[in-house]
C-alpha cells in the first residue's frame, strides 16, 4: 500500500460521522433483509398457521405450541406478540394472521362490525385480578370513590365487570375508569398514576410481588368462571380447512392441559417468549396454588351471551346478539389424553 493509499485509508473509529452513520445503517438494513428472508423461508415447506396474542395467562397455548411445533414435521404454528388488542384485532380483519388469542368483548364487537368470525377455544379461567396500591385503605367499592383504576379496554371482560360491580353498589360515576395497555399497569401504580388496576395476570402480579400493592379482588370473586381472553378465526377457515382448525383447537387444549401437568416447564417457556422473569411467572401460577383453571376451554354460548348482554347494557354495543359467533365444537372433542412429555402435545 502505497502513501496515497496509507493516507486515504483511516479504521472506522476516525471516519467521519455521516460515514459512521451510513455504515450503520447499511449494516442494519441487510441485517433485516436477512432475517426478514429468514422467518419466511423457514418453514416454506410447511403448512403455517400465524397466531395473535398479548402475553398474559390466557394465551399460554400461543407460545407453548410455537415452542413445540419448531423442531416437529407437520404443521408449524408461529406465535406474533402484540402490544395491543386492537392491533391484533386489525390484523385478523386484514387477513395478516390466522387466529388471534384476543380478548372476549372483542369479538364481539369484530362480529357486529361485520367479521364472519368464531370463537373456538376459550383461554384459561380465573387469572385476573384487581389490585389496589398497598397504602390505600382499599377494602370495599366504596373505597374506590374517587380513585383512578386502569382496565386494558373499554372492550374488556374487567371493564364489564368492575362497572357491573360499582353498578350494583350504586357506584356509577363515582370512579375513575380509565384504558391502559397492560404492561404500562404497574408502572403507573408505582408511579402514583394510578390507584388501582384490573388486568389478566401475569402484570397484576408485578406489584402485588413487589409488596406495592395488595388483592382487592380475584376476577372469579365477582364473576364466576371469568376468563379475559379467547381464541377467534374467521369461519372461511373452518369451511375451507376444518381438519387444520382440529388439529389447531385440539392442540391447543393438549397444550393447556400439558401446562396444568408441567407448570415449572410451562412457566419457562412463558417467561422466554413474555420477556417477563421466571420468578414473576411462577409466582402467578402458585399465588394461590391451582387457581388458574385449565379445564374449561370449551366456549359456552352463555358465557358470551352474558358478555353481549353487558355490553349493550352499558352502551358500548346496540345488540347483544351473538348468533353464530360460538363454534364449540372443535374444543369439546378435542383428545387430551395420553399426554406425555412436551413433544407429545401435538396431535399425531
């Protein structure tokens, strides 16, 4: 190398900033391409089903069955986190995933509004909870009066619930209701944001874990069998595929069960794929022990009648008619035996 040469040629750590930045991002977008190249092409070869959901208890079979179905032949299901319901629901109308874990009044409302869409599983029963800031003397609704609780939507089973509550104590109004993605909960309870919040757990357990807040009340308390979330398609699936929307309800329901039989290596794959600590999980899953219900996955058209029935009660729908939305009938003949370990959760 020649002088000339010597004197244009600098390392990285003197080139220019511009330079730096170009570099950067240069790197950064074959990165993506790459990797973009790399999640398509995986599994080209397979049958793909894509599936919508929040990390919360109600959804553990999404990643449970991402987990499972990577290293087996047959059908791969992918597992896409959302940070929103909405979002997730979007997505399910714009044809962008397959089957979203979604919560319940949600579906609801996406079939008013037009989508032929079924619920076909119902996740687990009996993981929210309200929790109160632990320097509150927050033992009755009416120590509530004038204090802000955060639920995740308006079109939440916890919104339902807690203004069916404040109703019966002829409470309306008198609380401050608001609408916050789950996983900002806890902070805002730390933060003095908020005084309360109810929400489908793990987040619940974030501060009750941390000593910052105490249980008001277990969702199963006020409404018996309470679950915030369930699983939808779009009713074209089961007419075009319906042995795939089988072998999709029963794997899922092999997996809640398995999960139920294996909670330690249940709560380590939910801890991966939640980003939450392995400690905040298991914590949920044994406070107290056996609360979380993983039998009763099967949708029942009363369950969602009661949900429709709420919803046109406090104005947020116009009907609570819900013909057709329940299609139960993958969920209730499911096979859940003969569960061994983590591979055998897939149907043969």
């Amino acid at each position: 190398m020649d002088s000339n040469q010597r004197d244009n040629f600098r390392p990285i750590s003197q080139m220019p900033m511009v330079w730096k930045l170009s570099a950067a991002i240069t790197a950064w977008l074959i990165f993506i391409t790459f990797m973009h190249e790399y999640v398509n092409n995986e599994d080209s070869d397979r049958k793909v089903i894509t599936m919508g959901y929040m990390p919360v208890f109600s959804n553990l079979a999404a990643p449970i069955l991402d987990k499972v179905s990577k290293e087996t032949k047959g059908i791969r299901f992918k597992a896409l986190k959302f940070a929103s319901f909405a979002e997730m629901g979007e997505s399910l109308r714009n044809n962008q995933i397959d089957a979203a874990f979604i919560i319940a009044p949600l579906s609801v409302v996406l079939r008013q509004q037009g989508e032929d869409v079924k619920i076909i599983l119902v996740g687990n029963r009996n993981e929210s909870t309200l929790v109160v800031r632990k320097d509150l003397n927050g033992n009755t609704w009416n120590d509530l009066i004038g204090k802000t609780v955060a639920v995740p939507m308006r079109f939440s089973g916890h919104n339902l619930s807690i203004m069916e509550q404040l109703e019966k104590a002829n409470l309306t109004g008198q609380v401050n209701v608001v609408e916050m993605n789950p996983p900002d909960m806890a902070a805002a309870l730390s933060s003095g944001a908020l005084d309360a919040y109810y929400v489908g757990e793990p987040f619940a357990a974030k501060t009750l874990m941390s000593g910052e807040s105490k249980k008001f009340k277990y969702a199963e308390e006020v409404w018996p069998g309470f679950f915030s979330n369930l699983t939808i398609i779009k009713n074209r699936m089961i007419k075009d595929e319906p042995e795939v929307v089988k072998y999709m309800v029963t794997a899922a329901a092999r997996a809640l069960q398995w999960a139920k039989q294996n909670p330690e290596e249940a709560g380590r794959i939910a801890s991966k794929y939640w980003g939450q600590p392995y400690d905040l999980v298991m914590y949920t899953l044994n406070t107290p022990k056996n609360r979380i219900d993983f039998d009763n996955y099967a949708p029942r058209d009363a369950d969602i009648q009661k949900i429709a029935d709420l919803m046109q009660h406090f104005g947020l729908s116009t009907t609570n008619d819900i013909t057709g939305l329940v299609e139960s009938s993958f969920a209730r003949d499911a096979d859940t035996t003969h569960i061994t370990g983590l591979e055998s959760i897939l149907p043969p």
